[in-house]
C-alpha cells in the first residue's frame, strides 16, 4: 500500500485484510461478498491486487515426497490458495471498471505444470495450477462481458517474507519493497490483450 500511497497517479488505496475495517477472511467465504459489497459504494477501482496466499503453517510443511500427501493439508491450501481467490476474482471484479483496469492475483511458477520438474509440494503446486486455471477461464468470460479488463496471474519471485523464511527466503528472497517495485513495473505494462497470462515480475510470459 505504501507503493501506491507514494504514487502520484493513484488517487485513493484501499487495503482489506482480516482486521480492516470492511473484514475478508478466506476462512469465512462469505466475508468476501461481505467486503467487495461494502466497497461497492465507493465507486470503481482501476487496479485490484490480491496478494493472499499459505505455504506453510506451525501445523506442517510442503510434502517432500508421496507419502506426505494427506486430506487435510490439500483441503486447507486449496481453500485459501484456490477458492478464495476464485471467490475474489467473482466478487471483486464487479468493481473493476469497465473502461480500463487491472486484476491482479498473485500465483506462483510453481504451479506451472510444464515447469515442474522437481517435483514435491504437492498441495502447493495442486492450488496454484488450479488458481491459474481459474484466473484464465475468469479472463475468457471477462473478455466478453468487461472487455478492456485484464485479469492476470503473477509469480513474485522469492520475497524475504514468513512465507520464505523456512526455505532460505532470507538469503535468497529480494526485499518485499524491491519486489513490490518489480511487479509494478510489469502492471503498469499490461494492456487488455493480456488478460488471461501468467506473467513473472521480470515481466516474462510463464507456461501454464
């Protein structure tokens, strides 16, 4: 939010979360409806970013192998990594407005199918290809329906942050300002024949 604060082409920022004053938690779907609902009457947004996302909690770690696959963990991560983004991109993109804006959810390169080659992280990479395919068929629909709005996946890059911590984020994550930086410079790029693509912060097109 910051970043955006900071920018003199940005002329209000709103930030949700758990604890903001119109609440979105993706453990009470309804709370998303909930929120967008409530922003309803502050008009359109030219830009909405969704940055929500679980890798890990104190409760286990990405499967290393077959036998860590359990029911549990793959529900957890699909509910926050797949069907409240699902929900958001339903809900909030009502918000966007239609003569020119950007929908942004964060994904990851490790859900691309044809990239995966070192396997593990199964419930990891099971959300994230299963967001981005939701990402891309929500982008086929808004294409007729919202045609000047692009609705598009994007990888971060490793960012020093909790999510990272356990995996050497720390030694090897960029600083979340430079990758907050990173990822505008591609945004402010992105035109409506974009929608539907999975992009890195580089600004490189990913493979599914």
């Amino acid at each position: 939010m910051e970043f955006l604060n900071n920018n003199p082409d940005c002329s209000e920022v709103v930030g949700v979360h758990r604890h903001s004053d119109y609440p979105l938690d993706y453990q009470l779907p309804a709370s998303i409806e909930s929120c967008a609902n409530s922003l309803y009457t502050q008009g359109s947004f030219q830009l909405i970013i969704n940055t929500i996302g679980v890798l890990h909690t104190s409760d286990w770690m990405p499967e290393k192998k077959l036998d860590d696959v359990n029911a549990e963990q793959l529900m957890e991560l699909l509910k926050i990594n797949t069907i409240g983004p699902a929900l958001t991109i339903r809900h909030f993109s009502k918000l966007l407005a239609p003569q020119n804006s950007i929908m942004v959810t964060l994904s990851a390169k490790v859900g691309s199918i044809e990239d995966n080659r070192l396997g593990g992280w199964y419930s990891y990479r099971a959300s994230k290809a299963a967001l981005n395919m939701l990402i891309k068929t929500a982008a086929i629909e808004l294409a007729r329906t919202k045609p000047n709005v692009a609705c598009i996946a994007m990888h971060p890059g490793t960012v020093n942050s909790k999510l990272s911590k356990p995996f050497r984020g720390e030694q090897i994550g960029r600083p979340a300002n430079e990758a907050v930086s990173d990822m505008f410079r591609v945004i402010e790029t992105l035109t409506k024949e974009d929608s539907g693509s999975f992009v890195s912060y580089s600004g490189e097109k990913l493979p599914w």
